[in-house]
C-alpha cells in the first residue's frame, strides 16, 4: 500500500461545508490519471485516510482535484490544511463512469447535493470529447440553494446550447428564482432518448432509488442505468472487508455498479 | 502431488521433525497447552505439544481431559488459528515522519522469521487456502500475508478424533488433508506401538524426511490409518448441508428467523476471532506524542461492532440481527460471489466459542427445514 506525497496548490470553498482541494505530487511523475468516478484515498498526517471521489478534469493529468464534505474527524482535519501542506494520496481505486460505452448514446446525468463532486469528471470528458454523444442533459439537486456545488461550472454549462442544465432546490430560500421539488420530478420531461442513452446517477441512496423508478417509468433499461455507491472504506483495496455491499466489496466492483447488477442487493435494507 | 510417498515415524523418533525444522531455520509453531485450552505458540520439542490431553467440545462449551493414551494430537482445534501467525491480530505497516511541512513515509515491513507449523488441520488447509485467495490472490496482495506464506513449511495432522462441534466430513474440508501440505501425519496408538503414517506433499517434505529415521508403510498401517479416518468422518459432531446454500439463504434474507437468532447473539464478535477464514481488518493511525511520528496499523476487526459499517450520518447495519445475517450470509452466500469458494470450512470454533452457543449448522438447518 504505496501512499504518494502530494502537495496543496489551491482550497476552494464551495458551499458553507464543502471544500475542493487542488493537489499536485511532490516527486516522481508530474502526472496523475483517473477515470471518471474513481476514487483515492487521502491521508491526513497523523489523523487517518478517507476515501475520496476525484471531481477534477479527468484530460487534464497535471493537478488532482478533490471535492468533499465536512463530516468527520479526518475531513475536518483536511479542511484546515492550508496551500503547499502535504498530503498523502493513494489511488485511483474502483469502477469508474461508462463514458466510453456511452459514445453514439444520450447521456442523462443527475445527481443530487454533493453526489455531484464524482459526475463532474463525467461531464468534463464529455464536453472535451462532445461531438461523440448524442443529447447531453445535467439534472442537479439540491437540499436548498446554498448547498450548490460548482456554481461557476454550473454558470459556463447552462449557458451551452449542447448541453442541457436544470436545477432544482427541495427548499427555496432567499432569492431563489429556478424549480422547486426534489430531482427526480426534472426527469419525466428531460428531453433524451430512453432508448439510446445512458444514464449516470449519484447522490443519496434514498434519490437515487426514486431516481431509478423515473428512469424505468421512461423505459430506460436496468442496464443503462448507472450508479454511485457509499460505504465504509478503510483500504480502498478489497482487504479490510469492511465496504461490503452484499456479494460485491464496493471499492472493487464499485463504486460505480450498473443498476442491473446490484437490483437484488440495492433495495435489501442494512445488507 | 502426483510424487507423495508414505512412511513410518515412530513415536520415539519425532523428535527429530523438530530438530531438523530448527536446524534448517524454522521458526516451530504448533498446538500447546495455555490456561486450560490448546493455543497455537512456538514450541521446539514434542513435550510442547499437548501429550496425553484430550478435548470435548460443544455449543458454548470447552473443556480438556487427561487420557491415559500418550496422544501427541488428540485434541482437535481450539481458539486459535494459523491467521495469528500468518495475519497478526496488530501489525504495522507504515510509518510515517513529519519534517517541518515535510512528510516521509515508509513501510514497516519486517521480514519475518521462516515459518513451520506442526499439528495443521485439514479443515485449516482449506481455510489457508482460502486466506490465499483473499489476501494473495487479488490485485492488491497483502505484503505481510505474501511474505509470511513464502516460506511457509506446514506438517498437517489428519483428524482421526474429531470434535464436538466439528463438520468438515459435510463441507468436504477433512478429515484427511489431500492438498497444500509438506508432510500429513495420522497419528496412531495401536496395542502399545505408537506411529505417525507420514505422507510427504511437497518436495521438501520429502526432502526433509529423509532426516528423519523412517521406514516404507506396510499394506496393514496404512489400512489401519485410512480406517481410521473412515470412522472419524462418520462419527463428526455435526453436519451442514451445502447443497444450494448460496440461494438459500438469500430466499430467506428477510425471514423473521435472523431475529430469533439475535435474540441471543451478543454480537461480541467471537465467532469472527476464532474463524480461520475471517480476515476483516481496520486501519488505525497514531502519532507520537511530539507529533514527529505516525504509525499506521492493521488490527483484526469484526462484521459485530456497530462501527463497522459506520459511514457520515450512521450505520448501515445498526441493528443486532442485520450483523448476524451479514456475518452468516457472507460465509455461506456472499464468499462464493467475491471468492468462488465457501467462507466456511466446518471446524466448528464459532460453535464451541459463541458465549452462548448459536449453532451456524442448527441455523441453517432452520432455513433449509422452512424453504418452500
């Protein structure tokens, strides 16, 4: 189990408790590869290591970028690291976004509250590789407006003509103008194909469950449906036993699954 | 091995195994008496062995007895397994130090000590290969496991006694070691003469056999060895039927049973201590107290502990009963998806050593007898 140095070069605020750290490596090669969906684990001296989805550009290979939620002791720890302290990175682990399969299909990505931190790699790679897909449609949820991640993103893609952005709020405050109501009541009239496309979800278990039931009510089959899992990880490797989902270890077969694969285990209650 | 051979090692010869062990650089390890139960330690002479001692064992219950028989492996498995060995309970591997805003890191694997161990079970072989194929196998082997294995040199000892709570007959792991042994031993006292019928497995063995003063089995040993082995495996403690095990269970994932077991489980973790085949590990990391030096350590974990499965915003398996059935399902039904194999190889300890004696064989009997 190498950990690789990594150093600081940017903390982003996004929301009141979700921060993105840029990394650079400290030695060795200047370069670091992913795929869409995959994730490292970070270390934090002395504190511990959580796995962490990549949300950064996945054809751009000189910065690493990470975006995560303020929820425990080793993320709180992360959090108040400043520019150029270190960090230790192992990785990239999982299954990663069928992107590659999706070529020729639409693509409907929707995700909810900071489930959006893994797809984000998803839509980079396909604006940078745009005339390969069909329709592309971004569907984002959130609990109330403050708690939209990459606003800026979000700013440049809705203001694309070839990919279509909606966003919707569960709570409207302040000054909130858009939908209301929670993500799934965006995909009975999002404009793709339900039988030539491909459909990327993450977000709580809770969403996307329900967002499987749109998504089948569209005629979108099980094995086009993709999703993003969540559990425990203290190795990311497959050894500690402790991110079993059922028959699968969730940082080996997952995180992403097609929904296809994980029917029998997604909808059993504590398996 | 297509190649094995089979001798004759006399009681008073044995010895010799342990002197030819220590003198090609082996570090012993075998079964030894310890606060009223057969541990695995290291031992250097056959009068570490548990001579003379015998065991009954049941749900819940473990208890040892003096024979009047010498018996060098009359009792079966007790607490221990090889995976203390093999897989320590606490293990560093990485250490870490911090230079001002520097950070260097570097394993902490040692190079352990050759390994032998004497007095291994079938039913262990099978769980050792079984460790093989979860932490040697996959993409992402575990280097201590790798290295303890390497040079590992393993005398088996085929079970002509089997215990209490034993079924390896039922989940074809024993009583006879057939695979993944230097040399097999079946111990026999017969009238007064006292023998092992040796079977070599490796090359090695073989090797290493011919320091010790043996002759070629006659027809009239052998035969009394495999009878031997004939009754055993008929007169097993217990039995699992593992006929379409993995669906079974998983037709009864939401049956009300899994609730009437947790009635009792006390969800210590026991079971999963003394399982040979368990290897759920957590991650810890420490730092000294100058804060200039981080350790990251392996302890042996358990599918029992609420934190287990804790993720931000609770557990997955908060209640006692889905702890039960994820420990239970994953050795019948889960381990044939992640692993192609059973996570059980029937030795019977999580019986024996349950504080109050739930039966994984009663359990899936239960199933079995309400499957519609």
């Amino acid at each position: 189990m190498l950990i690789d140095l990594f150093s600081i070069r940017r903390t982003m605020k996004e929301t009141f408790d979700t921060f993105s750290l840029e990394l650079e490596p400290q030695y060795g090669e200047k370069s670091f590869t992913f795929a869409p969906g995959q994730f490292n684990m970070l270390y934090v001296y002395g504190v511990g290591e959580v796995p962490i989805s990549i949300s950064g550009d996945p054809t751009r290979h000189k910065s690493l970028i990470h975006t995560t939620r303020e929820v425990g002791t080793v993320t709180r720890a992360m959090r108040k690291l400043k520019v150029g302290d270190t960090l230790g990175v192992r990785g990239p682990y999982g299954s990663s976004w069928p992107v590659e399969k999706a070529v020729g299909c639409d693509v409907v990505i929707v995700a909810g509250g900071i489930g959006l931190a893994p797809l984000r790699p998803v839509i980079y790679y396909i604006l940078s590789h745009r005339e390969k897909y069909g329709k592309v449609v971004l569907l984002y949820g959130t609990r109330t407006p403050e708690d939209i991640l990459f606003r800026k993103d979000l700013e440049k893609w809705r203001g694309r003509f070839d990919l279509e952005t909606h966003l919707t709020v569960d709570r409207a405050t302040g000054s909130w103008h858009g939908n209301v109501g929670v993500v799934t009541t965006l995909i009975g009239r999002a404009p793709f194909d339900p039988l030539n496309c491909m459909a990327m979800v993450c977000g709580p278990e809770i969403m996307m469950r329900f967002t499987v039931l749109e998504l089948q009510k569209r005629g979108v089959e099980d094995g086009k449906i993709f999703i993003s899992m969540e559990r425990n990880m203290k190795c990311g490797i497959g050894l500690c036993g402790h991110c079993q989902l059922g028959p699968t270890f969730v940082c080996k077969e997952g995180p992403v699954y097609t929904y296809k694969n994980l029917k029998d285990v997604f909808l059993k209650r504590e398996m | 091995m297509k190649n094995s051979m089979v001798v004759i090692v006399e009681r008073k010869d044995f010895q010799n195994l342990f002197d030819v062990l220590s003198k090609r650089g082996y570090q012993i390890s075998g079964p030894t008496l310890r606060d009223n139960a057969v541990i695995y330690d290291n031992i250097s002479a056959v009068e570490d062995l548990p001579v003379g001692w015998t065991d009954h064992q049941e749900g819940g219950r473990y208890r040892l007895e003096q024979t009047n028989k010498k018996s060098l492996f009359a009792c079966v498995v007790g607490p221990h397994t090889w995976k203390k060995i093999l897989y320590p309970a606490e293990h560093t591997f990485i250490q870490v130090k911090r230079n001002g805003s520097k950070l260097e890191i570097t394993s902490a694997e040692k190079k352990p000590p050759k390994s032998a161990l004497i007095g291994v079970r079938p039913c262990e072989l099978h769980a050792l290969a079984i460790y093989d194929k979860v932490l040697k196998d996959g993409p992402y082997p575990a280097t201590s496991y790798l290295q303890r294995r390497q040079d590992l040199f393993i005398v088996a000892v085929n079970c002509v006694n089997p215990g209490g709570t034993c079924f390896c007959a039922s989940m074809n792991t024993g009583p006879k070691a057939t695979s993944g042994f230097d040399l097999a031993l079946t111990e026999i006292i017969n009238n007064d003469r006292h023998y092992f019928v040796v079977e070599t497995g490796s090359k090695l063995g073989a090797d290493l056999l011919k320091e010790i003063p043996n002759k070629e089995a006659g027809i009239e040993e052998t035969q009394t060895a495999d009878k031997a082995l004939q009754k055993a495996a008929a007169r097993m403690g217990r039995t699992l039927d593992i006929k379409g095990i993995h669906d079974l269970l998983y037709r009864h994932f939401d049956d009300p049973h899994w609730g009437e077991i947790t009635k009792r489980c006390m969800t210590c973790g026991n079971c999963t201590m003394v399982c040979p085949t368990c290897f759920c590990v957590n991650v810890e990391d420490t730092t000294s107290l100058d804060g200039r030096q981080a350790e990251r350590l392996r302890k042996w974990d358990s599918c029992f502990t609420v934190g287990f499965s804790y993720i931000h915003g609770g557990s997955i398996r908060a209640t006692e009963t889905s702890r039960y059935r994820q420990w239970m399902m994953h050795k019948l039904s889960y381990w044939q998806n992640q692993f192609g194999t059973l996570g059980c190889v029937g030795c019977g300890r999580c019986i024996t050593w349950c504080p109050v004696g739930i039966d994984i064989t009663e359990e899936a009997a239960y199933f079995r007898k309400n499957d519609k």
